[in-house]
C-alpha cells in the first residue's frame, strides 16, 4: 500500500508520470475482488439445481427462490455500498467487503451436507450470498476515481467484464469440484445421486475460502485510499434528485440487469427444458461477461448512446428469438437466440456505463454508477420469479419474454429522446463542455 497525496488523472503529465501505475495496481486486485464477489453471489444458481439430487425435496418454486434471493438482498446493499467508498475510502471499504465473502460461503459448505437443514436456513443463507451482489457498486465508484475521462469507459468495462465473470467462472468449476472428494478430509463427506455417483456439493463454497483470504490481503496492501473522494452520505445523496440518474438507471437495468437476471436464471430454465445440455448453462454469463469490456471499449470509440441504441435492438430481437425456438423445442435455435441476447446484454452493460461519466460531474458520477447498478441488480430477483409466474400461469416462459421486450422498446426510446438525438439535453451540455473547454 501506497500513500497519494494528490490525484489529478486528467492532467496527461500526472497521469502518464505517476497516476497511472497507481491506477492499474488498484484495478488488477478490484477485478479478482469483484469476481468473487460474483461468485458468492450467484453460487445459488448453480447449487439450488442439485439440492433435491442429493436428498432435499424442495419444490421448483422454492428452487427458483433460492437462485433468485441473493438478487433481492444484493441489490438493496448496492444502495449501501454505493456510498462506502465515499465514507471509508476504496481501499478500506474493498478490504472489508471481500472479507465477508467468506461468511455465507462456510454456511452453504456445512448446510448442503445435511438434507434435513430447514429451508428457512437455506433460504438465510441465500440471503447471506447477497453480500456479493453489493461489491459492484462500491468496485465500480471506487475504480471510476482513478481514470481520466477518456479512458474511464475502458477501464470500467474491464473491471465489470472480468468481475462479472465470476458468474460463468462459479457456474463452470462447480459441476467439476462437486465430482472430486480431493478436499475430503478437511471439507467433509459426499452425498449419494439415485445413479450411484458420489458427490462433495459443499466443495462448490468451500473452494473460494483460500482465494478469499489472499485477495483481502492484497487488497490490504496493494490498493489505495484516494485523496479528495470522501464524500458524506448527504453529499453524495444528491443525485438522487437528477432527472439522468433515473433515465441512466432504467437504462442499466435494461442491460446489466437482463445479463444478471438471465444468468441466473438460465441453468434452471435449461434444466426444466433441455436437461441434456445443462453443461453448457456457464456459456452466457461467459459470453455476456467478456463482451462487457468489448461494449466500454466500443462506447469509447463510437459514442455510448448510439452503441446502447443498437444492442437494445438486438436484445428486442433475440428474446423475440427465443420464443419462436423455445415453442418449437428447437434446442440449437434456442441457444444461439439466448447466447445473442447473453453477448448483447453485456456490451450494453458496458456502453450504458460509459455514457455516465460523460452526463455527471466526476465526484455525482461515481455514486450514480454505484445507484444505478443498485437498480439493475434486482434483475437477478425479478426475472427468475417472472419466469417462475410465467410457469404458474401458462406453463410456458413466453410472457414473461413479452414483458422483457416491451421493456426494451421504452429502453430505446429513452435513450434515443435524452440522449441520441442530436438536440437533446445531453448532447447540448456535452457540445458546451467541450466547447468551452
């Protein structure tokens, strides 16, 4: 850990002498953070799908509530740890958030190895997992002070792609760890499958304990607390009161929150549908995770509302998609349609970041990419339980698809009238910044 004393990324001379080696330091141990964040938060959607394999008799609507619970609780703690960073400082607050990670991790280890744990336990601990969902908000403030402008879109991509890439990460390795009983002695023993096959579910949280450790050590020693961004909570409350703040919030939602509602969602989706290609369920929070830094690096280049403009589209078509190939039992069509909604959801997650900095001054832009993301979180509470009310009553997903693309049709809309067009508000402001300038 270093001290700075001063921080002006946007004079070149600092940024290229001093300020971004500091930068890069502190963005390379947020994006292990953040990833494990992820993990901890979303190891409910692929640990609920096992439950009843290994003796539990939960119901699909209880399953589905498991998955969608962490959603829920870490969304609201995003309205928390959006102003953290603020209060405590980046380093302080990255510290203690990766810490507490390890907390519903070592209850889920124990829990799943009896099936007579209640479901109220179950359930607490789902809740518990939402510890995770906060971090991105208080990762996303705490890395948006350290870049210049021009690159802030790049940089914020990066940490939210390879973080959110805790999703596909913790739904790829926990299929294989649960087969090894390599961790055995000190993690306890398996569970019986009706095939015979021996299981170590609890191995799907006890993995990440170690990794816990080391990356809130590094982050103890190897990030820093940034002069001149604390920021009372009254301070930084004021953006409620922005008019952007809540069209950049529908926005968000419109993208980030379908990737993390769908992510959490689609291994039990695919399970319900085609449970013979379950393995594949990492493949679009994969996809969607990685086209996330792509979308920040795009909106660079090419403007951040239009490129938020053409994914919106994208993602209208591919749900339209996965209707028709969902009610034809088309499985190929199914995936391709679900993947092109996966990939465009995390490029807009990445472009509709990029525009925030350019409508909001530095020290609002950072609380609003924290509230924002906040919002957009819920995504991964609403869309499991409309999938699962879409069940109850018509015993098919399409409405709730219904329902995601009319959503995408006032999403476009919005960000066309604030935003695209050329005589809206915020181009106008833009124009006169960089004129003055």
């Amino acid at each position: 850990m270093s001290r700075i004393n001063t921080w002006n990324p946007e004079d070149d001379r600092f940024w290229q002498s001093e300020g971004k080696k500091h930068a890069q330091r502190n963005l390379w141990i947020s994006v292990p953070s953040l990833m494990l964040a992820f993990i901890v938060w979303q190891i409910w959607s692929v640990v609920a799908i096992r439950l009843n394999d290994i003796g539990f008799s939960f119901t699909d609507q209880q399953l589905f509530t498991l998955a969608a619970m962490p959603g829920l609780v870490g969304a609201t703690l995003r309205f928390v740890y959006t102003f953290g960073v603020g209060m405590m400082g980046g380093r302080n607050w990255t510290v203690l958030t990766t810490a507490v990670l390890a907390i519903p991790a070592v209850g889920i280890g124990f829990a799943v190895q009896n099936p007579e744990t209640p479901y109220s336990v179950m359930l607490l601990l789902a809740a518990l997992c939402g510890l995770g969902g906060g971090n991105f908000s208080s990762s996303s403030s705490n890395i948006s002070f350290f870049f210049p402008k021009k690159a802030r879109g790049t940089a914020l991509g990066i940490n939210g792609g390879l973080g959110n890439m805790g999703v596909s990460v913790v739904q790829f390795i926990t299929p294989l760890i649960i087969t090894t009983g390599t961790f055995a002695f000190v993690a306890g023993d398996g569970q019986q499958l009706s095939n015979g096959q021996e299981v170590w579910l609890q191995n799907a949280a006890f993995i990440w304990l170690i990794p816990i450790a080391i990356v809130t050590i590094a982050a103890w020693f190897g990030m820093d607390n940034l002069p001149g961004t604390k920021q009372s909570f009254s301070n930084q409350f004021v953006i409620v009161k922005r008019k952007h703040t809540w069209i950049m919030t529908w926005l968000y939602v419109a993208t980030f929150g379908s990737f993390i509602g769908y992510s959490a969602a689609f291994p039990l989706l695919l399970k319900s549908q085609f449970p013979e290609h379950i393995s594949l369920a990492f493949l679009g929070a994969f996809l969607a995770a990685a086209s996330r830094p792509v979308g920040g690096w795009l909106a660079d280049k090419m403007g951040g509302a239009k490129l938020t403009s053409i994914v919106l589209i994208v993602m209208m078509a591919g749900a339209g998609s996965v209707i028709f190939f969902l009610g034809n039992k088309q499985f190929s069509g199914f995936l391709v349609s679900f993947l092109i909604l996966f990939i465009a959801a995390g490029i807009g997650s990445g472009s509709t970041f990029q525009m925030i900095p350019g409508i909001f001054v530095p020290k609002e832009a950072a609380p609003v990419l924290g509230f924002t993301a906040a919002f957009a979180a819920y995504g991964s509470f609403l869309i499991p339980k409309l999938f699962g009310w879409s069940i109850n009553i018509s015993g098919g997903y399409a409405p709730a698809f219904f329902i995601f693309i009319g959503f995408y049709v006032l999403s476009i809309i919005l960000n066309w009238y604030y935003y695209q067009r050329k005589t809206s508000e915020a181009t106008s402001a833009q124009q006169k910044t960089a004129t003055i300038a």
